[in-house]
C-alpha cells in the first residue's frame, strides 16, 4: 500500500505535458494533490522524465504551469507525475484549487 504525504482528489482536466519544450502531448488529468497527479496520456514515458506541465482549467485563460515535474511511475494505470518545481504565481493557483477541491470534498460529506 502506498503512503501518501498529500491527499489526493479525483478530477477531471485537460493537460499538457511538455518534453524539452519541443514534444507536446495531450493528457488527462484523473487525480490532483499539491505535489503531483496522475495523467492518462497516449506516450509511454520513462521513469525520471523531465517534464512541464500545463493543467488547463475550466473557465480560465491560463493554464497552470508546473515548471519541473518529473514521472515518477508510467503504465496501464497512467503516469504518475510529481511537481518539483512551481513557480509562486502559479502554486498560488494550485493552492486555490486543492483548497477549492477540500471545500467541497468536507459538503460532499457533510462536514462543514
């Protein structure tokens, strides 16, 4: 059993995953935490893979950007990507949405 630092919430997002800024590949993102999610995506990549990565977000002009973030896992479950390194603009963003996604986790629930 894996054991996590960060909760993970299930969505539903459009991304972009970005290789040397050459390579463009479509994703989805299935599961979001602060610190990583897991995207299908036709590529295969390998274990280590220095990405960037785009989260587009319904109903905002810019995506999120996620400057370094490496793969940690790829395979018939997905690729499971951690961040390394999000600019403060853009993990403010990350950070609303993750808050966004508690708040709603907590009603779902009945909690607040």
């Amino acid at each position: 059993m894996v054991t996590r630092k960060h909760l993970r919430f299930p969505v539903s997002l459009s991304s972009t995953l970005v290789h040397q800024n050459r390579f463009r590949h479509a994703g989805s993102v299935r599961d979001l935490s602060a610190k990583g999610c897991c995207v299908d995506s036709i590529i295969s990549p390998f274990t280590g893979m220095q990405l960037t990565l785009h989260l587009h977000i319904p109903g905002e002009s810019q995506p999120i950007l996620i400057d370094n973030a490496t793969v940690r896992w790829s395979g018939s479950a997905g690729i499971g990507i951690e961040f390394l390194t999000v600019a403060p603009a853009h993990q403010n963003r990350l950070d609303l949405m993750i808050q966004g996604l508690i708040q709603r986790l907590q009603l779902k629930a009945g909690l607040s």
